[in-house]
C-alpha cells in the first residue's frame, strides 16, 4: 500500500527539518572553529572566506526550517525543490567556500557560483509556491 499524500508530506517536511537544524549546528561549529582554531592558522582575506561559508550555511539552514513549513502546507513539487536546492547550494557554495579557505586551492572558487545559482533557483521555487 502506497503511503498517503498528507503521510509523505509529513515525512518531506521532518526531513528538511533535520537537514535544517543539522546544517545550523554545523553552521554554528563551524564558526566557532573559525573563529577560534583558524584566526592564527588563516590569513584574514581566507578567514573572510570561511565566515562567509558559515553565514550562507547558516542562512540556508533556517531557509530550510521555512521549507519544512512551506512543505506541509503548500501542495506540489516546488516547496520540495527548495529544499533540494538549498541542500544543493550549501554543498556546493559553502563547501567550496570551506574547502578554499582551508587548503588554498583557487579553483574551487570556480564551483561557488553553482551554489548561489542553486540558493536562488531555491528562494524562487519557494516564492513561487506561496503563490500558486
């Protein structure tokens, strides 16, 4: 037996949930190793970076909080497809971002702008499913 729309809900919105509150711990531990463990190991142009990371992942983290709402109350496809592009653009943009800062490696710059794209692709799929 299929499990019903509402129970499928219930599950899509308990995981965006978890990712959510998860990304925020990560978020916040991240920014206190920043600001703790790599102040003296970071020159402050990549500890600028790192920050950066932490403050997006933080962002997206309570975005995906309004995902897990939006997900039990608006019906279709697009309050999920927010949540996987934040999940997307966190991987991609604060993980380059972290990776940056922490190895030196220029290049893994040229993968942030994904990440943006996918944050925003996310914050319009969830504008426009209060819309519809």
């Amino acid at each position: 037996m299929k499990p019903s729309i509402s129970h499928r809900t219930e599950a899509m919105d308990r995981l965006f949930f978890s990712i959510g509150a998860l990304s925020a711990f990560l978020s916040v531990a991240a920014g206190a190793f920043g600001a703790h463990a790599l102040r003296a190991r970071l020159s402050p142009e990549y500890l600028a970076v790192f920050e950066t990371a932490a403050r997006y992942q933080m962002y997206h983290a309570l975005g995906l909080l309004a995902v897990a709402w939006a997900v039990g109350r608006w019906p279709g496809a697009l309050p999920q497809w927010a949540g996987w592009l934040f999940v997307a653009g966190t991987v991609l943009f604060s993980g380059s971002l972290y990776a940056l800062a922490l190895t030196g490696v220029r290049w893994l710059g040229a993968i942030t702008p994904l990440g943006g794209i996918a944050f925003l692709a996310g914050w319009l799929c969830l504008a426009v499913s209060a819309r519809s």
